[in-house]
C-alpha cells in the first residue's frame, strides 16, 4: 500500500525543486542559445556556398515562375545532362552518393529546411563535386521551379508518412502529388524511386500507385534481402547507399521498403 507523503515533506521536496531552479535555468538558456547560435551560422554559411538556391517561398505561392526554370542544366551546371531530383534530401547523402557515381547526370536535392540542406551543401563546397546542387523550398511548389519534361527522375527517401493524411494530399509519395506536381516536370517514362523505414508509408503507396494503373517495376519489403538478388548492379549500388539515419534503423532491426513506378 503506498502511503500518502507528509505535507512537510511535500514543501521541503517543492522548496528543493525550486531552490534549484537558479542553477538550472541559466544552464538551460545556454544550452538553447548555443543551439540558436549554430543554427544561424550554419545559414549564414549557407548563403555563401556555391550551387545552393533559396528562393522567396512567396514568389511561388504567387505564382512566379523560379528564374532557372527551365534551364538548370545550362544555366547552373553549364552542360545538357539530365536532371535527377531527391525530394525530402534531409542532408544530401543520398544525392551527393549519386552524383559521385553518376558525373554525367546532374542532381538536385530539396529540402525546406536550412540545417539538413547546409550539410550536403558544405560537403560539395569542400569536396568540389561540380554535378550538386540545393534548393530550399516546399516541395507542394515543386513545379514553380522545374519546367516540364526538364526532370528525368526522382527519388523520395525516407519522407514523412503522413499517417493522419487519409487522402494522400500531403504524403509526397502518394499518386495525388505524382499527377499534381511530378507528372507536370517529369519527361514521359521517367522513373520514381521510394525508400523507406515505413511500412505505412510503404502500403499506402503502393495501394495509391495500383489504383492509378503506374507501372510498377520493383517492390520490395527488404531492400537488403531478396531484391539485390533481381535488380541490375547501377540499381542495386544506388539502393546499397545508407544515411546516417537508415544505418541506425537497420540497427534496431527494422526492415527498408522499396518501390520503383514507371509514370
């Protein structure tokens, strides 16, 4: 039986708690400004790296057309290469591994926020990988900076599944944001390319993706198990790239989900 504590002691336990909040709250506020700190350095740098745009998001609610709409591969990267994007690209691992096996394709990755996009961006910096870039934006406006028939594929790593969007009007890899946005910027047969940790996600698609007829090349529950057995070596280097996230959840035991669409 667990016995009421006595008022006396209740004070003293309070008073403690209090008395202590002196040492803890300066250290708190440290801690959080040192975080705010970062935060703005690392998008102060990011200004300055080469091949990262960002754009005014209100241009693009208004409609406003991005200035290298159309014109990436000449105006950016200053060659008639196709180009791949990776939406939701977090910190660019998973573009900058295909640009270093893939020099004659251009890769953009985008991704809204600052942080995770001044990694990649940083690491192309340093490294001089010519076939990079970055874009922070949403990607709802994706076609505000891509012309069409500009985007020869598209890779969706790890997004978010959105288990709440019953409609799929914001999960990325739903068929409702392949025919509004994808298929505006894609050229005719482009593939895309869905990974994930999520087996939510993963139904959800590939139930979106039978209803809307695509052609589905590859689908596959276990990326690392019987699919490397079936899929061409170009394919199965891509799929052996990890992020730093994917590594920690293959740790835990989780299982990696693929599906390549054919639109």
């Amino acid at each position: 039986m667990a016995w009421p504590m006595p008022q006396s002691r209740i004070a003293n336990n309070t008073r403690g708690r209090l008395n202590s909040l002196p040492f803890i709250l300066p250290k708190f506020r440290n801690f959080t400004e040192s975080m705010g700190k970062g935060k703005l350095a690392k998008w102060k740098e990011l200004a300055t790296f080469e091949r990262v745009f960002e754009p005014t998001l209100q241009d693009a609610i208004d409609g406003k057309d991005f200035e290298f709409r159309g014109e990436w591969s000449q105006r950016v990267f200053g060659n008639d290469h196709p180009v791949v994007l990776e939406l939701g690209c977090g910190k660019g691992e998973y573009t900058i591994a295909q640009a270093r096996k893939n020099p004659d394709c251009n890769f953009i990755g985008v991704d809204i926020k600052g942080q995770r996009v001044w990694k990649g961006a940083k690491t192309i910096n340093e490294e001089d990988i010519r076939n990079v870039a970055f874009l922070r934006t949403r990607i709802e406006f994706i076609d505000r900076y891509f012309a069409p028939d500009e985007v020869s594929g598209i890779w969706l790593t790890f997004s978010d599944p959105q288990p709440k969007d019953e409609k799929g009007t914001k999960r990325i890899t739903s068929s409702h944001f392949i025919e509004k946005r994808y298929r505006k910027i894609l050229k005719p047969g482009s593939l895309i390319h869905v990974k994930s940790d999520s087996p939510l996600l993963y139904a959800l698609s590939k139930e979106s993706y039978e209803a809307a007829n695509y052609r589905i090349n590859y689908d596959s529950a276990d990326v690392y198990g019987e699919l490397m057995e079936r899929v061409p070596e170009d394919l199965r280097e891509l799929l052996e790239v990890k992020t730093f996230y994917e590594q920690m959840w293959l740790e835990e035991g989780r299982k990696i989900h693929y599906l390549q669409i054919q639109i």
